[in-house]
C-alpha cells in the first residue's frame, strides 16, 4: 500500500512544470492532486496517516515533515525530544510538497496559498477508534512543512494535577462564579490539557453552559452536567474576539477562549469576564508576573492604567507550568501558581508587579508557590536531576539560594 502511494506521489512530481517557483509551483500542485482519482488520493491519505498513527506506537507528541528544514525526513518528538525517525523514507521536497497537500481540502490549499500558514485539525477513524491530530501547514523556503501534534484521547483527570484546594475553588465554578484564570507556557508545555481538565471537572460537577473557542479545537467534551459547545476559528466563527463577543449572546457561565494572541482579543476577554462571566485563556509566558506584564503591556500606552485596574479586579489565578525532562526519560509538569489575594491585587493596581514573585514564594499555605519551589520539590522527590532543575528555573539564582547550593560569598 505505502509502494502505491509513493508511486503515485512520484508520478504527480514528474508533472510538475519546471518552470514554476513559489506559490505558483504549490498552486500547481493542488491543481494536479485535485484532478487525480478518488482511489489515488485515497492511497496518498492512508500513507499519511500510516504515519500520524505512527505517533501513538512511540509515544510521540509530534510529527513533523516537509519544508527544508527537515531535509527529508518525517520527525517525531518523544518525550520532549525531536528526531528524525531513519526507519522512514525520505521524501524530495516536491513529493514532501505533495504528500501534505493530498490530506487538504480545497478551500484549505486556497487560504494556505494566500496566507502562507493554516492552522487546522484532522481526524482518522480506523476500526471504531477515533484519533484527532491539531495541525499547522506553513511555507519553508517556498516549500509547505507541517506539524501536527496529537490530541489526548482521553482528559487527565482533574485530581491528577494535585492543586492546593483554594486554587481548586478559584477554577470551578461551583464556588467561583466569575473572574479570569490564565494558564501560560511556552508552546507543548500542556497548557490545553490543563485547560481541559479543568472544564472536565467543572462538567462533572456543576449545572451550566460553556463555550469553547479555539484554533483548532483540540480534545471534544462530552456534555455532561454541563452542555459543552465548541467553536472552532475559521470554522465556526471567524475570530477569537468574534467569538468571545458572540459567546455573550449564548447565555454562558464559563467561557473558554483559547490563547489571548493579541490586543483585541485582550480587551476583549477583559471586558466579558467584566461583564460577570468566568473566563479561561492562555498566554505565552513563563511566569505569573510576566503574564500580568505582558496582558498590561500589550495594550496601548494611554489605555494601561486603565487596563491596569481592570485586570487587578478580575483576575482570579495564573498556572504558569512547564513540562522538564524527568528521570525516568519522560517528561513531568512543574508548574508555579498565583492567586489573586488582596495584597497581589493592590501591587498590580499600584503597578509593583515585581512584588508578587515574594509574595507567592511566602504564601505556600493560600496555594502559591513559584516555579522555584516546585522544581526543589521534584529534585527533592528525585523526579528530575538538579541540572534538570536549574536549566528550567525561570530565576536560576533564586533556586540555588532555596537549595542551598550557592557558594558563600556568591
């Protein structure tokens, strides 16, 4: 089967005019892919997602292939590592070109073509068992490469995270109606898995409605004590700050908004959860102050005393987390928590943000910590090696002064 397919990728690469370049080159593609049989773009798909399925046999989070970079390989990340996997064959950069764009749909290709990047999610169905994958598409050197990374099939139960029980009231609704809660990291440190199993918990144990907005949807809830409703952008609704706006017209008690990626949607996610709604979003920052920073930051210079305020009076948490390397080759979550007590809202209204990171290293009883403390406390439970912790440490002089390894005098 996988013989057919690379056949018939070599066969539409040989028709490939020579003298096309660029966009032109990928558009004559797709023009050549759409004119092949059902039976022939079938044959391509199934080799595809020979290779997605690939992923759950080695455990890997993401796959990755075409574009330069990956100079002809398809590439797997295990267990935080990226590595080209040489049991696989490599791939020119056309039949790379063709072999992405066969799993497309038209109106995909077409906005690729002019936007230079999709994001989307596939799904495969094989014997009864659903798999879906969220999949960036973008150009490399006028060549398409892609990653697609896999979506849990199943939700990592709430209890799992181990979260102090006054961070636990701020993310459910049954004790805390409203207010923003942020979950940040840089990119594949589990930010949405966090996410989700927040909203499982609050499905499981609360009457309401929520509104999942995201680019794409990634894990589909099942509802439950909740009715779960899932925009996806670009599909279902043509922006986050569409979105998010609409959601209000949709009587909701949680809403979900995917990433705050820009001023708009900023303001936006201010203004609904300011409107008495709770509000759940991500950020890509490494640290709870950086978060509050960042959100003050990103908004216009006249604008951020205000935005200032606003942000002191309804934010209820940030989980800064990351996923570091554990002893036993995998990886583990350490993650650092802010909870907006009376002292935190009064440094950020008086802007002394820079104050906070204190005040969360003291407040490990109300369910603080800096990530800091729990890289000493995974060192000390000898999930990670101390190299481990320092490299992941966001002030790395600070952990060596709580571990007490810190040459005198330094």
């Amino acid at each position: 089967m996988n013989e057919d397919a690379i056949s018939i990728i070599k066969a539409v690469v040989e028709s490939i005019p020579q003298t096309a370049f660029g966009v032109e080159r990928q558009m004559l593609i797709g023009d050549l892919i759409s004119r092949l049989s059902q039976e022939e773009r079938v044959s391509m798909r199934d080799l595809m997602e020979n290779y997605l399925l690939r992923m759950f046999e080695i455990a890997a989070s993401d796959i990755d292939l075409g574009g330069y970079g990956s100079q002809g390989r398809v590439w797997y990340r295990v267990h935080g590592s990226k590595k080209p996997d040489k049991t696989l064959p490599e791939f020119t950069h056309d039949e790379a070109n063709v072999l992405i764009q066969s799993i497309l749909l038209d109106r995909q290709r077409q906005f690729l073509f002019e936007n230079r990047n999709l994001d989307f999610s596939y799904m495969i169905i094989k014997e009864g068992t659903m798999r879906r994958f969220r999949a960036d598409a973008y150009f490399d050197l006028d060549q398409i490469a892609m990653n697609m990374r896999a979506i849990n099939q199943s939700v990592r139960p709430y209890k799992a995270y181990e979260f102090h029980p006054n961070l636990t009231k701020v993310l459910s609704l049954e004790h805390t109606k409203e207010g923003l809660c942020l979950v940040t990291g840089i990119t594949g440190s589990g930010k949405s898995s966090t996410l989700d199993a927040v909203i499982d918990a609050n499905n499981h144990t609360v009457d309401a409605h929520v509104v999942v907005i995201a680019s794409p949807i990634e894990y589909v809830h099942k509802s439950d004590r909740c009715i779960i409703r899932h925009r996806e952008v670009g599909r279902d609704v043509m922006s986050y700050k569409e979105g998010a706006v609409q959601a209000l017209r949709q009587d909701p008690d949680i809403i979900m908004i995917g990433e705050l990626r820009d001023p708009e949607t900023i303001m936006t996610a201010l203004e609904i959860t300011d409107s008495g709604h709770k509000v759940f979003s991500t950020l890509h920052t490494s640290s709870a102050v950086e978060s509050i920073d960042r959100i003050i930051g990103e908004t216009n210079v006249n604008e951020q005393e205000r935005v200032r305020n606003r942000l002191a009076d309804v934010i209820r948490c940030v989980i800064s987390q990351k996923l570091v390397p554990s002893v036993d080759g995998k990886r583990v979550m350490c993650k650092e928590v802010m909870i907006a007590t009376p002292s935190v809202r009064a440094a950020i209204k008086n802007n002394n943000t820079g104050e906070i990171y204190q005040m969360m290293s003291e407040s490990g009883n109300d369910g603080m910590m800096t990530m800091e403390q729990d890289l000493k406390r995974l060192f000390l439970q000898r999930k990670i090696t101390l190299e481990t912790a320092i490299n992941f440490a966001n002030n790395k002089r600070r952990l060596q002064q709580i571990l007490n390894i810190v040459p005198q005098g330094d």
